[in-house]
C-alpha cells in the first residue's frame, strides 16, 4: 500500500495537460494501485494522476456502486446526455464545495489494467466522478465550472 501526496490547488501542475499513456508497463500497475490507496485513504471517489504530479491519463474512481473500483487509461467521454446540477468537491481543493452543472449520463471509453477497451456507462454520482476526473487530465479544476462554491462543513467542523 502507498499513499502518495495529493497535491493540492494553485500547484501549476492541476493546469497542465495530462499526456496519453502509449504502453502499460508494471509502472502503470503500480501507479494505478498507488491512485486507488490514495484515494481511499484520502476518503475520496475519484482521483486522476495529475492530482498525485503525475501526468499521465489515468484515473480511478468507486462511488460505491455496482461498479466498485474504475481504473481508466486514456479515458474518453464519447457521449454526454441530459442535464444535472449539484455540489462537487476535490481532493485537490479541501475545504470547499461548488454547485456544478453535468451531463446527466456520460459512456466513456478507455483502457484497463490490461490494455482491453472497456467502455462504462454513467449516470448521477458516478457520470459527475467521470466528468470530474477527465476534467482533471485537461487541466481544469470544477471550481473553473462552479456557478457558486462554499466552504464545506466538514472543513467548517475541521476548523472549530
């Protein structure tokens, strides 16, 4: 199990543009395992490369669905539908909560562990983690969508 520091917003590397993974070799495993440790322990249900420094196009998310644990390379959304609006929060941004507007269903596209296609269909929390997350590799933070944001209270509670 390795934890590896999530870094957190204004490092300029949440801004850059993640590059695609050409082969998976026993590094893309471990980074892959390394993503999944980090973000369960951070208590998170996504988390992309470039918010451990690395840029890469990998993500991993469990919103605690029938899904259980995604391990994407090179994800894609191939196709977006319909319209949700609600709060979002980051590992990258702690303390803080926007309301962001979605895709209420996304497909998207990318690699397995064993370089094998596989496509995941998503609606409501697990469409906004795939949006969240993809975002991520392009360099753009929620707070870039958020139409408000807001200190959330586990923060507020952190902070008494």
């Amino acid at each position: 199990m390795a934890i590896r520091i999530i870094v957190k917003d204004p490092d300029p590397v949440l801004r850059e543009m993640s590059k695609p993974v050409p082969k998976i070799t026993p590094n893309i495993h471990k980074l892959l395992n390394d993503m999944a440790d980090t973000m369960y322990d951070a208590e998170g249900v996504g988390l992309a490369a470039p918010q451990i420094g690395i840029l890469k196009r990998v993500i991993v998310m469990d919103v605690g669905d029938e899904h259980g644990l995604i391990e994407l390379i090179n994800p894609e959304i191939i196709e977006r539908e319909g319209e949700q609006f609600g709060p979002e929060g980051c590992l990258s941004i702690p303390g803080y909560t926007g309301d962001v507007k979605r895709a209420a269903r996304v497909k998207v596209k990318g690699l397995n562990r064993n370089g094998e296609e596989i496509v995941i269909e998503g609606t409501e929390l697990l469409a906004r983690c795939i949006q969240h997350e993809v975002d991520h590799l392009n360099g753009v933070l929620y707070t870039d969508l958020a139409e408000k944001m807001y200190r959330s209270e586990k923060q507020d509670r952190d902070d008494a």
